[in-house]
C-alpha cells in the first residue's frame, strides 16, 4: 500500500511548526500505523534527514503514550483503538493522512508529535488517591463490595490517561479524564471518606491546569480508546454540587498569584 | 566478589519475622535526612518510593516515559497470586512457596521463595484499601481464578488489566507522596549511569530526555527498580523503551548479574506478520483452558485448517503430556511450538506459528459461555491478525516474555554493590529458572511495599547520612564519562538506523540463545555478538543532537548496553551446562524431551562479575540450600 502523509513538524513548543508531506510506499496492510511511522522513520534515518519524534511505549492498547490525532480524530478512524493498535488495512490504497499532535493548550508540544501531559499527573496529585500507608490492613473481604459496583468502578478505571479526551473535546476540556479517576474512588467503599474533599480539589487542579470547560459535545466518549462513558461527568458532577453545599472546602491556599 | 546471602537462620517459616525484629532501623526522626532515589515506576519502583516516603526518608523517583502511571508493568494481564485459601481448596504459605519453588525448577534461594509467599496475602489486603477494584462474587466478596502450572485457584484479577489497576494503586500513593512533598518525580529522565565511591553506591547520573541536560543526583542509597532486559531478542512482549541499561551499568560499576541466561518465553503470543513488527502481542495465557493446540500432521499443508480433517491433525501436547494437555507450564508449552514448527509442520505465512483452536470448546460448551470467557480477547486478535478466533483457529508463536535473571541480591535486597539495591523483575531473586504464572506483580509488591523500606534501614542506619553531595569529584567524573558516551554515539558517521542492528541481533539471541540452545550455537553467538557490536559503532547514524528530544539517541544509547549484555548472557547459558526451568541445553534432555537438571555440578546461582567489555567475565556461585522442600525432578506428565 501507499500513502501521503502530512504530518506536523515542530522543532520544541515555542517555535511555530508547521506540515510536511511524506509519501510512505510498500506498506503492508499487516502493518500497524506507528510501524509505518517507524519505517518513515527509518527511511528519514538512511537520507540523513531527522526522524519524526512520537511517542509510545507498549504498543498493546494499555500504557497510554500513544497519541496523535489522525485525519482529524484521536486514534484515528477505528472505534475504541488506540493509535498503536490501529493498522493500516484500515485505510484505503493511496489515502491522503493528516497527522497531528494532541492540540490543547494544557499540552504543550514536546516535539514534532510528542507532547506534555504532566498536567494529568497534577490532577491526580491533587486527590486521586485514597489515603492509607503501606502494611497490615483489614481482610478485603470484612468489606463486601456489590459486584456491580464494582465493575462501574472498573469501567471508570479503565482509562488510560492517554488524552485523546481533551484532544477530541473542541474546548480541550479534561472532564472525562478528572470525572473517570474521580468516580472510580467515589463507587467504592475505600474511596468514601475523602469522597467530597477529592472531587473539589481535583476539579480546581483541572481548571486551574488551563483546560477547557464542558459544553457536553461528547466527542470525549466518542473518541476515548476505553469508550468511559460521559455518564461519568455527570456523576462527577453531582459528587461536586453535593461538596460544595454540603462539605465545601477552603481553596483559597492553593489560588495561584495572578 | 563476596556473595554473603545474608539469610537470618531459624527455620523457613519463621525466618522473615526473626530478621525484622533483629535488623537495625532508622527512627522516625532520623529518616527525613536520608535521601534515597527510586529509579523505575512500575509496580516495584512505585511501591517502595512511596512507601520509604510515606516512612519520612526523602525520595527521588525517576521514569523514562512521560507518566510513571506507563510503567510497563501497566500491561500485566492475567492476574496475582496470593495464599489467602478463600476457595478452601487446600492453599496456604507452603503450597504457594512448593509451586514457585517447583515452578523454578529448584534454582531459586529458599528463604526468598518462602517470604515472598508469606507476603503475598498482604498485598492483597494493601491494594484493596486503595481502591484497587478486584474481581468480586456476587455476594461482594473477592473472587478467584485458576493459573497453569497449579492446583489451587488463588488468582485475584482485575477484567484482563490486573496490571493497570494494582499499578494504578501503587501510582496513586506516589501521587500523594509527590503532592506532600515527600518524593521529586523526575519523568522523562532516563539513568545513565551510577556513581561509585569508595566501593559505595553515591548518587545517579541521568540525561532528561527532553532537554539533553545531563546531571548528577546524590543520595544514600540508590534503589533500581529497572524491569527485565527481554528487548535484547528486539521482538519482545515488553514495551519499547524496556531496556537493560541501569542494570548493566550497575553491572559495569561492580554489581554482579546473577543468572542473566533465564529468560521466560510466553507460548501464546500473536506471530509476527513481517520484519518491521515492533512488538509481540501476549494473548492471555487463560486460553489454553478452552483451546485446543494443534499443527497439521502434513508438512507445508497449505488447506485452511477447517478443511483440515480430525484424522490429519497433531494435537502434540495432548498427546505427549496426557495429564496436563494444553495446559502445561509456559516453557514446556513454548519449546513443544518450536520444535514442531522446527520440523516444518507450522502455519501461517512465516512458518513459525501453531494453531489454538477453539472450535471444540464452542461446540461442547456453547458459543456463549466461550465469547463470555474470551470475547475481549478474540477481539483483541481480530484487530491485530485480521481474522477471527470464533470463526477459524487462532495463530501462536512463543515470545520473549520475562527475565527471571538480573542484579544479584542478598536477603535484604542490596546488590554486591554496597548501598544499590534492586527490586521487582530487576533483581533475580524468586523465580528460579521459570517464573509461575501471576506472580511476578506479587513479587514486585512485596518487595516494594514490604520488603525494601524496612531492609533498606538496616544499611542506611549503619551509616551517616548525607555525607557525600553532587560537588564530589566523581560526580564530575561519571558525569563526563556519560557525556563522552553520548557524544559518541552521536558522532558516529554511519548510514544505518537503530533498529537494523537490533533486528540483527534480535536474531542471534533468539536464534542461539531462545527457546532451546545448544553449545555449539552460544559459542557461535559469543563470536558473532562482538562483531555486531564492532559494526553498530562504525555503521550506525545517530540523527539529531544531544541537546534536544531524540529518540534514536535513546534507543542507540539502550542497544549498545544490550550489545555488551547479550554476550554476557551467551556465557551464562553456556557455562550452564544442564536443562532446567525456561533454560533448556539441547544437550541434556530426558527419553521425553524434558529438561534434564544437573544437581549435582548446578544447585547455584552464577553471579557474573565485569572485567571490561571485550574480556571473560569472572563466574562467582552462591550455592543453594533446600531444607524446607527436598529437589525433585519436575514432572507435568503424570
């Protein structure tokens, strides 16, 4: 198969960047995207010209690193797939494809497609996390958890931090992302006495992080490698009305200097 | 080299207890004055940093990728073992120590084994309390799995992710430790080197990846949570950026590498489709409970396996291991592939491929129980070979999976190197020959949790803390070495990429140093390994310079640490002289083509010390004990 690519150039986050067309040939359809990116890369390796940076790291759909919005869409065209899993049987003979980093201004670009998504690891610093130290600790099973709850749990703890989220979402907005990590804690028995502290400081982080706010477009869901269902935001949302009435907490500490 | 194991006497059970109440600590007060760094985020590295942290010790964490939440370890699928005996089926300590030690083939240290059983009921306990969402039954209580190899169902999951979720739990009690200020995450910072002084370790010299910037961090101890080095056969179930280089420059500053020849290789994994595959897709070993493993019974019988009759079809391990069939251990399921694929009866576009075929399991128990237990995973294969597993058998081929080898360790952990200490897949210390299935996250948990904060206060309290920082002349030393080494590396004036020289010698390993080896093939190996190398410095182009993001930076600087490791591990797996667990010598076989040990001349650990690149390493051996189970041969078939 073969394939033009324009693909986005950008030598470190301040400078401008811009598109540059490669025509990649001899592709096999078994081929998945970023080993066609791969052979790209090694062929611009051969010429003396400078590889194409990205990033990825296990290849098999669960670490997250993978990015890149394709044709338009994060994880391109295929429904609950991330980039790495994605092949390029998927595409037609000769088809034309954009290649783009995750835009958002909470992710600045590292290099060509490779960008930060530290501010993920903030939100979580800010309370995604249950309180307990490590060593000896009540038998799981004195706490019996509704199978039900948790598999909901599961399902909002699928995700993979990867950020395509926030690259489908128009307004860059990291709602699916904090509403996921927040609900899974909030489902389960363990994740009940911080419930209501959690929900207000990792929303504040996130705002606070530069993403957009939520105008329910739901291209989040739609794109999400994990499908997490915006379902989630709505829990997210109740958990944080309910806070701010019931148990508001003091953010003044952590406002940033203007 | 002295190899002083450092295991408390008494008898096994109560060995761990009678050296925690024996083994000097560091008081609460003291402890924010220690500084320790924590390289790797994965299951390992994240349980002991923020657990030192959590302690009062100050840590520095460091991880390559951009998140340490993409710590390889994320991608364990199946499940984790732990002696808890919910199902009252028989388990305990002494059922899960038996099976590892068993599972090993009776090359592991004995009192490691029986601690890390002992231990492993807690990491249950500890990952629930932090949310981690296991598996429950419909009466809210913890439900359980069965694993090949064992007797007893005694593994806990999380869907096919266990992984992600236990390390989503470790990473969440960094992520508090980080916003307390207890531990400094480094991300994208990538170790280069390790500074030794006086015999001691002192502190890390790194490079951030994203800048180029290299520096020095001082501390009193240094703690490698590194992971396994099966990338050095390129084709590998690990992540890309997996890589040997902290462990071998460990190596190269006086820690000896114990083992480095044990290397588990996953018998269900998807073939590569080409030469350009970047990685092997591990299906879940789970689906030799329903599948059936055949080839045809024809040589290049080239018929699409439904129009392949009952009459023409091998069943090769229901017919050799009556017993177990299809469930046999990974290793003996892996080389039982590979011959048959040797002798020229595999499928699939490369040959090297068998099938696993469901078509039985469908018919007897019904499409729907079958897409209940594997739907995920028939999807997963679909999307990867393009075909699909309710339909038409799936292809497999074994993959380079897990090292069971890495730095050498005492009781408490530490290397021969004082103050380096190394914990999870880095170290060799539990797994013997072949490591069990579901236990190499309970091996990285207890160690991070449990085992290291409280050994590492035995070496940090004999010693006063912050004595050397990063103005000593060493650090300007190692600093100038790594820097010396990155420039190297980007001046070569060659024409070829990375990854020609990793596919190149990818294929020797596998080829000499895989699934079955023999001495003719590793002395061939340990010729052809120099070569390769001599020809990657002179032939390979480094694009890019040191002083900005460069990924083939990077990975040239990862394949010239596997260039001098690989050889390293050709020597091990050819002064083994016997077959046991994953190593097999096509020398010593049973009647039954079954690994033959040699007790007599190889109940050791062999503990490689470095003597310059280009030379024979020295061989040391820590001789093992077995007092708690007497050897026996190992036997699936009976």
């Amino acid at each position: 198969m073969k394939f033009d690519l324009e693909i986005w150039r950008q030598t470190q986050g301040d400078d401008p960047g811009g598109f540059v067309r490669y025509p990649v040939e001899d592709i096999s359809p078994d081929t998945s995207f970023l080993e066609m990116l791969d052979i790209l890369n090694e062929n611009l390796t051969s010429r003396g010209d400078d590889p194409i940076a990205f990033d990825s790291d296990c290849r098999e759909g669960i670490c997250g690193m993978c990015s890149l919005v394709i044709n338009g869409e994060a994880h391109g065209p295929k429904r609950a797939t991330t980039t790495c899993q994605l092949y390029m049987r998927h595409f037609d003979d000769g088809a034309s494809i954009t290649i783009e980093p995750w835009r958002s201004r909470a992710f600045p670009v590292v290099r060509d497609l490779a960008v930060d998504r530290s501010a993920f690891d903030r939100i979580m610093r800010a309370g995604g996390y249950v309180t307990v130290h490590s060593g000896p600790k009540p038998d799981p099973n004195d706490i019996p958890v509704d199978p039900a709850i948790t598999e909901k749990a599961i399902d909002a703890a699928t995700c993979i931090g990867c950020g395509a989220c926030v690259a489908a979402c128009p307004n860059g907005a990291a709602m699916l992302y904090t509403a996921a990590k927040v609900s899974h804690l909030s489902l389960l028995p363990q994740g009940q006495p911080e419930r209501y502290e959690r929900v207000q400081k990792m929303v504040d982080r996130m705002e606070k992080e530069g993403f957009g706010s939520c105008r329910n477009y739901g291209e989040c869901e739609a794109q999400c490698p994990k499908e997490i269902s915006i379902d989630f935001i709505g829990r997210m949302n109740r958990d944080l009305l309910r806070a701010s009435v019931l148990e508001p907490i003091d953010l003044r500490g952590d406002m940033e200097t203007q | 080299m002295e190899l002083n194991s450092n295991v408390p006497d008494g008898p096994i059970e109560n060995k761990w207890t009678h050296h925690i109440d024996n083994i000097r600590l560091v008081g609460p007060r003291n402890r924010p004055h220690y500084r320790v760094i924590v390289v790797g985020s994965g299951l390992a590295g994240a349980s002991a940093a923020s657990s030192m942290a959590a302690m009062g010790y100050q840590v520095d964490c460091f991880c390559f990728q951009d998140s340490p939440r993409r710590a390889h370890s994320i991608a364990a699928q199946g499940g984790i073992n732990a002696a808890k005996n919910y199902r009252n089926d028989g388990d305990s300590i002494y059922r899960l120590f038996y099976d590892t030690q068993k599972g090993g083939d009776f090359r592991s240290r004995e009192a490691n084994v029986w601690r890390l059983a002992e231990l492993s009921t807690a990491i249950i306990d500890q990952a629930v309390a932090q949310g981690v969402p296991f598996a429950r039954e419909y009466g809210g209580l913890l439900a359980n799995r069965s694993f090949g190899g064992v007797l007893v169902e005694r593994t806990f999951y999380c869907r096919g992710e266990t992984g992600q979720q236990l390390l989503l739990g470790a990473n969440s009690a960094l992520a508090k430790e980080i916003a307390a200020g207890h531990v400094n995450m480094h991300t994208r910072t990538e170790l280069l080197d390790l500074v030794v002084v006086d015999g001691r370790t002192r502190g890390i010299v790194v490079r951030d990846l994203v800048t180029g910037a290299i520096s020095s961090h001082a501390a009193d101890a240094v703690v490698l949570a590194t992971g396994g080095y099966t990338n050095v056969f390129n084709l590998s179930t690990n992540a890309r950026g997996c890589n040997v280089t902290a462990t071998w420059r460990a190596h190269k500053r006086g820690a000896g590498f114990a083992n480095p020849c044990y290397v588990q290789i996953h018998p269900t994994a998807i073939p590569a489709a080409g030469e350009h595959q970047s990685k092997l897709t591990l299906m879940s070993e789970s689906l030799r409970n329903d599948g059936r493993i055949w080839v045809p019974k024809q040589k290049g019988d080239q018929r699409a396996p439904a129009n392949i009759p009952e009459s023409e079809r091998y069943y090769y391990l229901e017919e050799r291991y009556p017993r177990f069939g299809n469930l046999v251990p990974r290793d003996v399921a892996s080389r039982n592939a590979k011959e048959v694929c040797d002798e020229g009866l595999g499928v699939g576009p490369t040959g090297a491929g068998v099938y696993l075929d469901f078509r039985d399991a469908i018919e007897e128990k019904g499409a729907n129980v079958i897409e209940t237990r594997y739907g995920n995973l028939f999807d997963m294969y679909e999307r990867i070979a393009s075909e699909s597993p309710r339909k038409t058998p799936m292809r497999i081929y074994p993959a380079p999976h897990y090292s069971m080898g890495g730095l050498w360790v005492d009781y408490n952990l530490m290397t021969t190197l004082p103050g380096l200490f190394a914990i999870g897949e880095a170290n060799f210390s539990d797994h013997g020959a072949n490591r069990l299935g579901a236990s190499s996250m309970m091996q990285c948990l207890a160690d991070g949790y449990f085992v290291i904060p409280i050994t590492i206060g035995d070496y940090l309290s004999r010693n006063p803390y912050g004595e050397i920082d990063t103005n000593h002349a060493a650090f300007r030393e190692t600093e100038q070495e790594v820097k010396q080494r990155v420039g190297k590396l980007l001046d070569t004036s060659g024409s070829k990429p990375v990854e020609v020289f990793h596919r190149e010698l990818g294929k020797i390993m596998m080829d000499e140093c895989g699934i079955s080896r023999n001495a003719e093939g590793l002395k061939d190996a340990i010729a052809k390994i120099p070569e390769l190398r001599d020809r990657f410095w002179k032939e390979v182009r480094v694009p890019g310079t040191g002083e900005q993001f460069n990924q083939s930076l990077e990975h040239a600087g990862r394949l010239a640490d596997f260039l001098e490791f690989a050889e390293l591990m050709c020597h091990d797996a050819l002064d083994r002289d016997e077959s046991c667990g994953c190593h097999f010598r096509e020398e010593h076989q049973t009647e039954d083509g079954e690994t033959l040990r040699n007790d007599g001349d190889f109940a050791h650990v062999s503990v490689w010390e470095h003597k310059g690149v280009d030379q024979p390493p020295a061989l040391h051996k820590e001789p093992l004990e077995f007092d708690a189970l007497p050897l026996a041969q190992r036997n699936y078939k009976t």
